[in-house]
C-alpha cells in the first residue's frame, strides 16, 4: 500500500480529493489522523454525510487499524444546500420531487473508494436517530446542519455517546462572524464552558477535543446564556 507524504493512503486520497464536497484536504488530514487514533477504542460517528468525502478520510483511517465509522445524514441538504443558496447543486436534485437526494452519490463515492465494508450509512434525521441511539462511540465528528438549533441538538444528541478520553471534533467553526456562521463556533464555546471537554487540537475551521468529564450516556450541558461573541 503506497502512502502519499501526508499519511494517508495514497489511492483513497485521491477519492477524496475527486468527491464532491466541501473539506479542505489538510483539515480533512487531520479527521484522518484523529480517527485513526480513536478507531482501536471503538466507532466513529460523523453527522452530516453530503456526498461522503470526509466520510472516505475516515474510512480511510478505519481501513488501516481496523474499525467502523457510521455517518448519520437524511440526504436531503442543509439550508445551504437548498435552491437559491450558495451551495445548492442542480444535480443533486431528483426530477420527479424536486427534493436534493445525495444519497446515490454518496454510495456510489464510498463503493468507488473500496469503503463500503468500513462506512455505514445511517438514513434519518439526526435528532431521530440519536433519540434511540445507546452505542458508545470513540469520536463524533459534527459537520450537520449550521442553523443553531441543528447545531445544538447534533451536539446535546451525540456528544453524550462519546467514551471518557473520546475526541469531539468539529467543522465550521469560525470565531470572527465575518469568515462564516457562528452556531459551530457556539457549539465548541459550550463544550469548553462545560468542563467535560478540553482543547486539543485546531486547524483551520476544524477544532478537536477531548471529553475528560463524564462517560458515554451521560448527558453534555447546554446553557442557553452563553453567546458567541
């Protein structure tokens, strides 16, 4: 197996920089290197699928040392991706709704990109699914819906699943107002107010903590006076 100077497979690296989406590569290095670290102590859970390349960097990580990532998304686009804003694309759209469906594409990426044992597709509405979610997981990855309320319950439905010494990652998170939206950045806010997570690593709009308070089901705080700034 040949490995690009980054540290990832070569070959998949070349699938995730041909699939449609929107992680730069060198953050999308970083959810590489991170899941291969927490693939040994169990799954790994990303909300917000699209069309599945960050999901072919976390698989990529589970090819090597073992492991499952599951990736929770309806496939029907966040409100960036509706029509009439700036990430819709018309070819996701199916004729005979009229709704965004990313789901084949995103089957058809993962099956070109040899993951189809390592990534499982979990079809529903995040609220839905971790409403009966009770699996612990290593690491979650959120990269969902920016609308705070989306945010918020992507974060205070999984985050709680996360084992003791799990990574909580997430994507878009932007302190200056004028780089992007701010419900990401008021996600990793309320992680650190809450004492059950520390900082660890950023780079870019990607930022990775550790939980170091409290075990898988128990739940993650959410104080509705704290802002982002």
């Amino acid at each position: 197996m040949t490995t690009d100077p980054a540290g990832m497979p070569a070959d998949l690296l070349a699938h995730a920089r041909a699939a449609k989406g929107f992680m730069p590569e060198d953050e999308g290095l970083l959810l590489h290197r991170v899941a291969r670290e927490r693939l040994p102590h169990g799954p790994v859970l990303e909300i917000g699928t699209y069309c599945g390349k960050s999901a072919i960097y976390l698989g990529a990580a589970a090819r090597e040392v073992g492991g499952t990532v599951l990736t929770v998304d309806h496939h029907r686009g966040s409100e960036e991706n509706q029509a009439g804003w700036e990430h819709h694309d018309t070819s996701l759209v199916v004729d005979d709704t009229g709704l965004m469906d990313s789901l084949p594409t995103f089957r058809a990426t993962i099956a070109a990109a040899g993951l189809e044992e390592q990534v499982v597709a979990v079809v529903g509405r995040s609220t839905t699914v971790s409403g009966l979610w009770r699996t612990p997981v290593s690491m979650v990855f959120i990269d969902g819906g920016h609308a705070e309320v989306h945010a918020r319950n992507d974060y205070t439905g999984w985050a709680p699943w996360l084992v003791t010494g799990g990574l909580l990652v997430i994507h878009d998170v932007f302190p200056d107002p004028a780089d992007g939206g701010r419900p990401p950045y008021l996600v990793f806010l309320q992680a650190l107010a809450s004492g059950d997570f520390e900082e660890v690593e950023a780079l870019g709009s990607v930022r990775v903590l550790r939980r170091v308070r409290g075990t898988a089901g128990d739940p993650v705080p959410w104080d509705p006076s704290l802002t982002a700034p």
